[in-house]
C-alpha cells in the first residue's frame, strides 16, 4: 500500500487531494496545526477513529514553519509521495503578513525537501510544489505555458518563486523526483470563504434569502482561467506517477473577469443583475429575479426575501485592491494534455452552479434558524 504525505490537509484542495488518494487505496498522512477552534470541517467526512485497526487516514499535529516536526513527521510516515499543499495562500492577506507568508510557502517548501535528505529518502519520496500562476503575475505573453517568463507582483507570489526553484534546484542537485504544478485559480464549494469566487457565490446567496444587505468587491475587471479543484487534484497525483519528473501547467484555457463570475452565480439563482456607474463609483442593482428559476434551483421550500428590483446589492469597496494587481491570467494546458492526456471535466458554469446551490443550502440553513428565533448571523466579509 503506497503511503502519501499532504500538507495542507484541511484546506481545500487537501480535501479533495485526500478523498481522491483514499479512493486509490492509499494510507494517507496528513498535517493538521494546532487551532484553538476545530479546523478539520472539510475532511470530517474522511476522518477515520483513532481506536479502529487498519486505518487508512491519520493525522499529525504540525507546522510548516516547524522544522524539527516535518522532519519527524517524515521520518515517522516514510512516505511513497508528499504532497505540499500547505500555504498561507490568500494573495491580499501577503502584503499584511509578508514574512509569515514567505516563511511557511517559501522555507516550509525548502523544510520538507531538506527532511528527504537528511532522512536519506531522495530514492524513495516523490515530491509535489503546489506552484501558482501568480508566478506570472505582471505577464509576459498570453496564454501562459512553462515556459512563459514569471514576474511575481505579491509577497506570496515571490515566495512561491523560490519554493519553484528550490523544488527544481534539489530535482538537479540531489536527484529528487520533485514537480511543479502550475496550477491556475481553481475553486469548488468547499473553497475558503474570502477568495473571489466563494465571496461571491456566499454572498448572493445570503442576498438571496436576506441575510445579508450587499456584497462589497474590490476590483472586478480582474480576468482569471478558473477550473474546479476536484479536476485539478488528480493531475497533482499525475504528475507524481510518471517516469520523470516534470513541471506543467493545470488551467482550462478559458478565461472570465470577476464581474462574469457574478453574472454567472447570480443568473444561477434567477438573478439578473445591471451596472450603473464605473471605476470605484460602480454598483450592481437588482434588475429581476426569475422566482421559479430559484425555486427551481432549490427544490425546498425556502422562499427568496431579495430585495426590491433597482436595489444596489454590489458595491465597489478599495479596501480590497491590492498594492499590485496581477490583471489577466489565462493558461495553456496543451503539456498536461499531450503528455498526460489530462483535460478538465467540469466547466466553468457547472462549478459556479455547484458552489450557488451548495452555498444556498447554507444560507437556507441559517435562515431557518433565525425564523425561529436562533441567532442573527451578522457576520459577512
Ligand atoms: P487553502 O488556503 O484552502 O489551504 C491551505 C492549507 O495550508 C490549509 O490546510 C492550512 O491550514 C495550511 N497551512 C497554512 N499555513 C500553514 C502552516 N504554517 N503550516 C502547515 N499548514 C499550513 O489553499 P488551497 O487548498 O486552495 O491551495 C492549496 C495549495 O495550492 C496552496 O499552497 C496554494 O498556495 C496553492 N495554489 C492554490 C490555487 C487555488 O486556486 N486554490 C492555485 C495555485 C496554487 P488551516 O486549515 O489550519 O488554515
Ligand atoms: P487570487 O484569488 O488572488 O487569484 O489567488 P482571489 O480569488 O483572491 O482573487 C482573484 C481576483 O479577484 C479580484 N477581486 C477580489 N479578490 C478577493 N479575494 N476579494 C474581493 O473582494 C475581490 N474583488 C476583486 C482580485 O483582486 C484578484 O484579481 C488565488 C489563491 O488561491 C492563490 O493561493 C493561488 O495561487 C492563485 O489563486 C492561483
């Protein structure tokens, strides 16, 4: 039975990284941090008890920024594969927390590759970087492939820069099977609530069943290729399967601004949305709600409570621009494809529809609870 390591555990892509290896039959390893709250929400589903024989998913208590603690994790688990999912991975929060984010994305990659060493474990342990399309950043040809030029423009870009070359740098020096996914902007309904695409979809949601007065975004001309996680995860454990290791890029070729996402994940819902204004001025007010197309959506008996038509629901707030902006990104998986002959199933509208529906499920939730008299569920990003 193969054994695979993956930091990062708890965070989206961790999740879905770990259900796809169980379904494989692996034993499966994963780091969890110490919270004072629980932090495990998206793999309860997987959690196994620590009193029956023959598990196949354990959990350690670790940190990247801990050196000694990887390299006993390591050395405890022998893993076939590690997968370094870990990250402080919000690209906004980088500019407030820029050591701690170079200090878990850039040393905690170097950590683990310095834990294969010192363990003697280069012949044995394969190594997977979750790199980024952010390594593009300010870009320097369209679409990007591996072998585009990178111009890193965020704190967590830069490093993620080194964690790249690093993987690269002990690939030469040390003969370690170490790869690079350069994974473009991938999301699903279990993605962290302040990235772009979960904003979005939790927020018109909450509109919807009035929760919630408006949604506050930042800039909204943003361009990403947005692809689903549960997709992206198998190319991660793909690429670890091949005779040689290698770097490629994991995208759909497609591409959508921010303001497409919130035409899509609202026309979901039967919401149509119209702009008024521009630049930081701009709104987005209720134009008309499709009440059976919501109802629709749903199959429960939860009504929608939006607003009047001609209300604003979207506003522009600055406070979530970025000091450098990182514009457009569109990749090329042509590599992945020839080579692996890996294609995304899921497309951009089945993904924005999943995440409205399960979202919605949640804030259907809370809306039952406040009716009778539990709670207020104030609290909105
Ligand atoms: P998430 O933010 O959802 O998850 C990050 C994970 O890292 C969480 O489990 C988090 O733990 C853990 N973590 C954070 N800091 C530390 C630390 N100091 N030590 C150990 N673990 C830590 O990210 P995603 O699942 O979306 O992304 C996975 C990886 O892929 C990240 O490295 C990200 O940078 C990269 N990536 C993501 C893309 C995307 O579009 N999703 C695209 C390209 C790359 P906790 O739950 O306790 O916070
Ligand atoms: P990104 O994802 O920075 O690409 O990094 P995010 O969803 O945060 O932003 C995408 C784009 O949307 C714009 N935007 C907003 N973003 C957020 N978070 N909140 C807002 O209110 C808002 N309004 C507009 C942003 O400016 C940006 O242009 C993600 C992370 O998962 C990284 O870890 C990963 O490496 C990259 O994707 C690929």
């Amino acid at each position: 039975m193969k054994k695979a390591l993956i930091t990062g555990v708890t965070g989206q892509d961790g999740a879905y990284l770990a259900e796809f290896l169980l379904n494989k039959g692996y034993e499966v390893h994963g780091i969890i941090r110490r919270a004072s709250s629980f932090n495990t929400g998206r793999i309860d589903h997987l959690y196994q008890d620590p009193h029956v024989d023959n598990r196949r998913f354990i959990l350690h208590h670790g940190d990247l920024t801990d050196s000694t603690n990887v390299i006993r994790i390591m050395q405890a688990v022998q893993p076939d594969e590690v997968y370094n999912l870990g990250a402080q991975s919000h690209v906004k929060v980088s500019f407030e927390t820029p050591e701690y984010t170079a200090d878990t994305v850039g040393l905690g990659s170097l950590r683990i590759l310095e834990a294969i060493r010192i363990l003697g474990l280069e012949k044995k342990t394969k190594f997977y970087q979750a790199s980024t399309s952010e390594l593009y950043g300010l870009v320097q040809e369209t679409p990007q492939t591996e072998r585009t030029p990178f111009y890193p423009r965020s704190p967590y870009a830069v490093a993620k820069l080194y964690a790249y070359w690093i993987t690269i740098n002990y690939r030469e020096a040390y003969g370690i099977y170490g790869c690079n996914g350069i994974l473009f902007n991938h999301e699903s309904p279990v993605r962290g609530e302040t990235f772009v695409s979960r904003k979005i979809t939790r927020a018109l949601t909450r509109i919807m069943l009035g929760l919630q007065p408006k949604l506050f975004l930042g800039n909204m001309d943003a361009k990403r290729d947005w692809g689903h996680a549960k997709d992206y995860v198998e190319m991660q454990w793909l690429m670890l399967q091949q005779d040689t290791p290698k770097d490629y890029v994991i995208a759909t070729g497609r591409q959508y601004s921010v303001r497409h996402l919130v035409e899509t994940a609202s026309a979901a819902m039967g919401l149509s949305i119209a702009w008024q204004g521009k630049g930081e001025a701009e709104v987005g007010v209720i134009d008309r709600i499709d009440q059976e197309r919501f109802q629709n959506l749903v199959r429960a008996t939860i009504q929608a409570q939006a607003p009047e038509p001609g209300t604003p629901i979207i506003e522009v707030d600055p406070r979530y621009y970025r000091p450098t902006e990182v514009e457009t990104l569109l990749g090329d998986p042509g590599k992945a494809r020839r080579e692996l002959g890996w294609e995304p199933r899921i497309s951009f509208e089945e993904m924005v529809r999943e995440m409205v529906v399960s979202d919605l499920m949640l804030a259907a939730k809370d809306r039952l609870c406040l009716d009778n008299g539990f709670g207020t569920f104030e609290h909105h990003e």
